[in-house]
C-alpha cells in the first residue's frame, strides 16, 4: 500500500507517530494498522456521542495493548448509544459500524461513523432548537 504524505504530515503506524519533514511517499510492505493525520481525532473533539465512539475505535487502532479494552468499550458506548437515540438512521449506521467492529474492521467502522457525522449535527440542532422552544 502506497501513502503519499505532505511535509509535515504525520502518520500513525501500530501506535508510533510518524512526522515527515517533506513530501514523502511511504509503501507498507505487511500488514500493518495506520491512520492519517487526517483521520485522527483529539481528545477536545469527541465533543459528541458519535465523536466518543469514533475516539474509542481511532484508541482501538493506535493503541495494539489497549485494544481489548477499546473495543469493549466501543460496544458498551454503542449499545447505550443507540438505545437512546431509538429507531433512526444514525442507528441503523452505528449498527453497521458495530458489525464492522465485530469483524475487526475497525477502521471501515471509522469511515462509517465519520459519514453518520453531518446527521448527528442535524439531529443536535434540532434538539437544541426543540428546547429553546420549550
């Protein structure tokens, strides 16, 4: 697999960070667990319940030791998660995240979760406005 980096860039390899001072173009020769710095959440953004669960899968990834712990707590969060936010589509795709997770796609569950974003804020607002309202 071909990862083309900006200077700059970090990349998260097996839960080492890696920091390329220029353009840099990186093939991974085995397998290996990575995220793009793209792709990386910081602790001040898991402001969200969905944010909170894409933290805990991102944990899962770049920490192998920690990873158990990970993604037992992504399917306690999830299933709390869901049980909230009743019958919607949010539901329906963190229930396809949780599928991912439990084929060890973590990162296919990331990109899944990520998409859920925008209807999160959607359905936020909403309910923020439902109680301004009340």
């Amino acid at each position: 697999m071909l990862l083309k980096l900006r200077a700059g860039e970090k990349l998260y390899i097996n839960g080492a960070v890696i920091k390329v001072e220029r353009k840099a173009t990186i093939e991974l020769m085995n397998d290996a667990t990575f995220l793009l710095e793209a792709h990386v959440l910081q602790p001040s953004d898991a402001s969200t319940p969905l944010r909170q669960l894409y933290f805990v899968l991102q944990t899962q990834l770049m920490d192998r030791d920690g990873a158990p712990v990970a993604k037992q707590m992504f399917q306690s969060m999830l299933l709390a998660t869901c049980a909230v936010l009743g019958q919607s589509a949010l539901t329906d795709g963190l229930r396809v995240a949780g599928v991912l997770v439990e084929g060890n796609r973590a990162f296919e569950a990331m990109k899944t979760i990520r998409g859920l974003f925008p209807l999160e804020a959607e359905m936020l607002k909403d309910k923020a406005a439902e109680n301004a309202a009340a």
